[in-house]
C-alpha cells in the first residue's frame, strides 16, 4: 500500500464515519427526533429488526449491537421511559423477556428508515451505476472483515 493509499483510507475511515453520524443526527433532528440519540435510535433499530422473528430478546439484541448485556439495559431502561420500548414475558416460554417497540418506537424507528433511504439514494446520485457495483462488492468485503474482528475481538488480522 502507497502512503497515498494509506492517507486516503485512514481518511475515510476517521471522517467519512464521522460525517455520517453527524447527517444522522441532524437529519433525524429534522424529522421531529428530539430527545433520541444516535446510539438510542440503533437500539431501536435493532429490536425492531429482531421483532419480526420472535428474537428480541436482550442477548440477540446485544449481540446484533456488539454490546454488553449490561449496556443494553441501561439503554433499554432509557428508552421504556422515553416511551419507546417496552418489556414483556414471552407468551410460550415465561421464563423469556421481550424488548418491544412501542407506537412511539415505531414512529421514530420509520424516521430512521427513511434516513437511511435517503442517504442511499443520494450515494446513487454522486456514484456511476459501475462504481456502484465496484463499491458495493468492496463494502461487502469490508463488512465481512470488520463483523469477524468485531467477533474475535482482535484487531490482529
């Protein structure tokens, strides 16, 4: 690897990342979300994902975040009395307790959904139909990389 290429790499990792947190902050804060973190609004996202197949419960939930349990419940405390989420036993099994989203939950789950749909059309306007697949085949690889150090918990690679 060139210093150039180490240079623009670095760059983009540190503040591509950065900038994109800082659209969703302010684009959510456009939509009407006032009192929701960005963090907050990834919980949210992830209950809402693991809803749809009966598998929201706090340790699926962790996992899909990379998060400790016990952060998980700080934030899911947080959010119950913000009005978003909700706890309840599951139905078949007593002993299991589900994360929800409530209406509110939904609401602001919808407005993080359109987020991201705008932020996709708007990487469709700036990048050509072939840079797209050349770019979503390299983001795939990089996910890849980065979801099996996030499992390992090593950056030694």
């Amino acid at each position: 690897m060139t210093d150039l290429q180490l240079e623009r790499l670095n760059y983009f990792f540190v503040h591509t990342f950065n900038n994109i947190f800082l659209w969703e902050e302010r684009a959510l804060a456009e939509a009407g979300v006032k009192n929701l973190s960005t963090k907050e609004m990834h919980v949210i996202a992830a209950v809402s994902s693991l809803g749809t197949t009966k598998q929201n419960t706090m340790s699926q939930i962790a996992g899909t975040l990379h998060i400790s349990v016990g952060a998980l419940t700080t934030a899911v405390n947080t959010l119950i009395r913000k009005g978003y989420l909700a706890r309840a036993k599951d139905d078949k099994d007593r002993r299991r307790v589900l994360v929800y989203l409530t209406d509110s939950g939904r609401e602001m789950n919808g407005k993080h959904d359109a987020f991201h749909a705008l932020m996709i059309e708007n990487v469709q306007k700036v990048i050509g139909e072939s840079d797209l697949e050349t770019l979503t085949a390299s983001l795939g690889q990089l996910s890849a990389f980065f979801e099996s150090l996030a499992k390992e918990g090593t950056g030694d690679k």
